[in-house]
C-alpha cells in the first residue's frame, strides 16, 4: 500500500500573511485555532483538517511539501495556484 499522510492546512492569500501566521504558530497559537479563524478554504471550519490522502492527490508544492514533513511538524509558507498555505502533518500511514 502506498504511503500516505494526514494534514491539516491554513489558505491564505499572501506570503506576508502566511510568514505572520507562521510566526505566530510557532510562538504558540494552536494551528486549529488559526485555521478556523482566517482560512480561506473551507477546510478551516474543521481546524484545517484534510484528512489522509496519497500520492498524487493534492497539487503538486502541496503534496512535495506535506510528504517531506515529519508528524507534527509545520511547514514554511508553500505555494500554489490557490494561494499561501501552512501545512501541519498530523500523521502518517
């Protein structure tokens, strides 16, 4: 079976609003708490949460990005044709 990841994400517009919230996240503001506050994909209202997907699912600098990163860990800011995105890996399987 092929590897896949459970993530959570925060849209936002801009780099400059992604590196703020980065910050913030990282200075101790629950990612759950953040998504549901300013995300731009509907996915926010659920703390960002995606569930697990595969390989070949998500956009490209999406799924690079979230299938490099360690459970628990907060990626930079990716990306993508939709926007600025904060991932949270939440587990792997």
């Amino acid at each position: 079976m092929s590897e896949e990841v459970r993530a959570s994400h925060i849209l936002v517009q801009t780099e400059e609003e992604a590196n703020k919230l980065y910050d913030e996240i990282k200075g101790g503001k629950d990612f759950a708490d953040v998504a549901a506050m300013v995300s731009l994909c509907p996915s926010g209202a659920a703390g960002g949460d995606l569930g697990f997907f595969g390989k070949g699912v998500m956009v490209k600098p999406f799924e690079d990005a979230a299938f490099s990163l360690e459970v628990g860990e907060l990626s930079k800011p990716v990306e993508t044709q939709f926007g600025w995105h904060l991932i949270l890996v939440t587990d792997k399987s």
